[in-house]
C-alpha cells in the first residue's frame, strides 16, 4: 500500500453546491462540483473549509460519501453543538460556494484489487459513510467480493442511505441492529454489536476477511476489541473514528 | 481569497480567550478525540520495555518499572490533531526523551518511534530533544488510558499529534529521515500546525 499515497498538491478549490438529499431527520448529502477534482478512492475524506465575513474560518473534515465516478458527495449528521455541521445541514443553498480540499487519506480505503478477502464493514452511525462509497464502487466496478455491512443505528429512521442498502444484492449482506427502538415486528438485530453478535456476523477467519469499522470512537473501540477477540489480526481491522463537532 | 460562507458566524469561536494559541484550521475541543488506524494494543506491563535501538543493536531498554524510576516530569502542554482539534492545558506525567537519550551514545539526526500495533513515525531528533518531547504514561494525574495510547506515548506537543505516537515502544536512531505510517499516506513529513502542515504537499 505504501506509495499509493496522493502526492498531487493539495490545494482549497471553490466548490459550488449541487443538490442536497435529506437522509434522515439530521442527516444530509450534499453533492459538490469541484472543479479540477482529482478522482478519489472509496473509503476517503476531504476537508471543507467555513469563512465568516469577518475572516473567521473553521475546518473540518468529511467522509466522501461517492464513489470515484460519480459527483463528490459528503453526508453530513447535524451535531447538537457542532459549528460546522448545522450550518453545511440547515443554512447552506445549492449554489452556495465552499471551500474544499482532498482527497485525503490513503489507509481507510478498498483494495479492491485484493478480490481474495471477504469484506465485513461495521458502521455505527454515521459510520456508514464511507461504506456507502465502498459498496457502490463495488457495484460500479462489478466486483463480487462477498460483503457484509453490520451497521448500528438507534432507530430504524436513523438508518442512513436505507433504501439504497436495502436494494442491495449481488453478494452483499446488510443487517441492522437497533440500539435504542425497534419498531413492531422488528426481526433485525437488537442492541449494541457485541461479541455474540459479530461472532454471527464476522466471516469466518480462514477466509482472510478484511475489516473496516467506522463510528464514534467507543463503538469503534469496542468493536474492534471484539474482533481482535474474535482472532482477527490487527492489521485486518482498520479503523475510522469521528468526534469532536 | 476565500468566499464568504454566506450566514456563517462560527460558533465555537469564542470558547476560548486564547485564540493565539489556536493554530490556522483548528477548533478548540473539551472532548478528547481518538485517532487510530487499527485496534487499540493491549500489551501486559510484565512484558512490555522501551528500547532506543540502531541498526540491529539494541543500545538501551528499560522495563516499565526502571522506566518509572527515573525522573517523572509534569507537563502542561496544547496539542492539535490534524483533524482539527485543539485542546489545551493537557496536563501530562512522563519520562523527557532527554533522560532516556542521555544513557545512549548516539549522534542520529532522526527518530523513527515504534509501536505496538505496527505504528510508526518520523521526527528530526532536533525536535524530540531539549525538553520537546516526552514518553507519557499519565495523563491528568491518572495512568494514561489504552485507547489515548496507554499504557505510554510519545508526547511531542508542537507537532501534529500524530507523531505523538501511541502504545510506543521505542526510538530508532537514523542517520537518514525515513518516513512513517502517515507520512507514507500522505501526510505531511514533519507536522507543523503553525504552518498547517497537514499534508504532504502543504
């Protein structure tokens, strides 16, 4: 993997904002023309960047949400606090410009290149963006690497991307597990992922499986332990936590 | 020249008085966030050493408790993640790498640290030398916790905090820079929020 890294000049570009999906209740994709992009693989991030009139500016950073042939797009969760997320979630317009640099990172991405290994993403949350990329660039590229997304929501309206993962076939597998409500009749997963429940989810290890696990940092804490428990070695496990605003 | 981010007032600007202490880009956090590539290492303090090697040879290694004898420093330092978080006043207890290299005959010009877990990074010995850098193994008065990178870390508070490597297990002396996990993923080779040296071509 070393050497794949991006070597091209990070440099801001002016992004104009294209059409924005509503996920959920505080979810949003938000789709960016960004001129000069170069093309990015499944699994990484950018960075945006806020200016206030007085030149005040804040940065964060997002997971892409596109897969490498299609428009970039980010999916961003409204924190209750945050500072940049309400405003990219309730003020911005199509047609607003921001800056935006990327891509970034190298590590959490899909070497698809590798068909051998059975992948197993676990997503917790919004966890479940970088996977969206992963899943459609699997599908784009009709790869049939077998596929399993365990994601953790709190409700089944909290689910992100659900009618997406829902229709997905072709080798992939997606199972819930609801943390904090269940609708009637719910006959996914209950509770947080534990150690019994990614013993039935995890592929078996003599298939040299590959993991990704993305969400808050004690979800990903946790479930990495427990494959690591599991006999996962910890360079099959690779991790992307969020937190802060 | 940035456009301006029509309605955007920022709102976490004013959580601190000390906003030159901000570097460019970051926000000043009270939460502390967890970065890492894989799974946090657990490795019993029975077995686990700090060593400063070169080349093949091991010149010194301490076991936790001759680590813990030497002398312990407090200190009060602001680290930023290149995520773009800052926190300040992290109050950390830790051994100078001053201590640790004065007990080695050596003249390297860079460090690769090592870690369990397969982590490594790159830092000029200029800058882990003279009171910049520690091996930390308390933070706030408590054992420094595994997944902030327990039990010790690298603490070299003016760089970025990913050099601050975590569940490090010692030094490798180099006469040539050789880069890291994240410098060979595209981040920056040295790391300087001052000048937001986030990636490799900042």
């Amino acid at each position: 993997m070393a050497g794949t890294a991006v070597r091209e000049r990070l440099t801001w570009r002016v992004a104009t904002v294209g059409a924005m999906i509503d996920e959920t209740a505080t979810v949003r994709t938000i789709e960016l023309d960004i001129p000069d992009w170069m093309s990015h693989r499944a699994g990484q991030h950018l960075d945006i960047r806020l200016t206030a009139e007085d030149g005040y500016v804040a940065e964060r950073s997002y997971s892409i949400a596109s897969t490498p042939d299609e428009p970039v797009a980010i999916t961003v969760e409204r924190l209750v606090d945050g500072e940049v997320s309400p405003y990219l979630t309730e003020d911005l317009r199509a047609g607003d410009e921001i800056e935006v640099r990327g891509p970034i990172g190298g590590y959490f991405v899909w070497p698809w290149q590798d068909p051998a290994s059975p992948l197993l993403l676990v997503a917790g949350g919004s966890g479940v963006v970088p996977f969206r990329s992963i899943l459609r660039h699997r599908s784009d590229i009709g790869n049939t690497t077998p596929t399993r997304l365990l994601y953790s929501a709190r409700s089944l309206p909290d689910v992100i991307y659900r009618a997406e993962l829902d229709a997905t076939s072709d080798g992939v597998q997606v199972s819930y597990t609801l943390t904090r409500q269940q609708p009637p009749g719910w006959t996914g997963h209950s509770g947080r992922v534990n150690d019994a429940l990614l013993h039935e989810v995890a592929w078996p290890l003599e298939q040299r499986p590959l993991a990704y696990i993305c969400g808050p940092t004690a979800f990903v804490e946790s479930v990495a332990a427990a494959l690591v428990g599991l006999g996962y070695p910890g360079d099959r496990v690779k991790t992307e936590r969020f937190g802060g605003a | 020249m940035s456009p301006i981010s029509r309605g955007f007032h920022g709102r976490h600007r004013d959580t601190t008085a000390d906003t030159d202490r901000v570097p460019p880009g970051q926000y000043v956090t009270t939460d502390f966030p967890v970065l890492s590539a894989g799974p946090t290492p657990h490795t019993p303090l029975d077995n686990w050493s700090f060593s400063i090697k070169q080349g093949r040879d091991t010149l010194k290694s301490w076991s936790w408790p001759e680590l813990q004898a030497l002398p312990v420093e407090d200190v009060t330092v602001d680290i930023s993640c290149v995520t773009h978080w800052t926190k300040l006043d992290t109050r950390w207890q830790g051994v100078s790498i001053d201590t640790l290299l004065s007990q080695v005959e050596q003249d390297a010009r860079y460090v690769l640290a090592f870690c369990d877990g397969g982590y490594t990074t790159n830092l000029p010995i200029a800058d882990v030398t003279s009171g910049q850098a520690w091996v930390a193994f308390g933070y706030d008065g408590q054992p420094l916790p595994a997944e902030h990178g327990g039990p010790a870390r690298l603490l070299v508070p003016h760089l970025y905090f990913w050099k601050s490597a975590k569940w490090v297990r010692g030094l490798e002396l180099l006469a040539a820079d050789e880069p890291g996990f994240w410098e060979r993923y595209g981040y920056h080779n040295y790391g300087d929020p001052w000048r937001e040296q986030r990636y490799a071509s900042d």
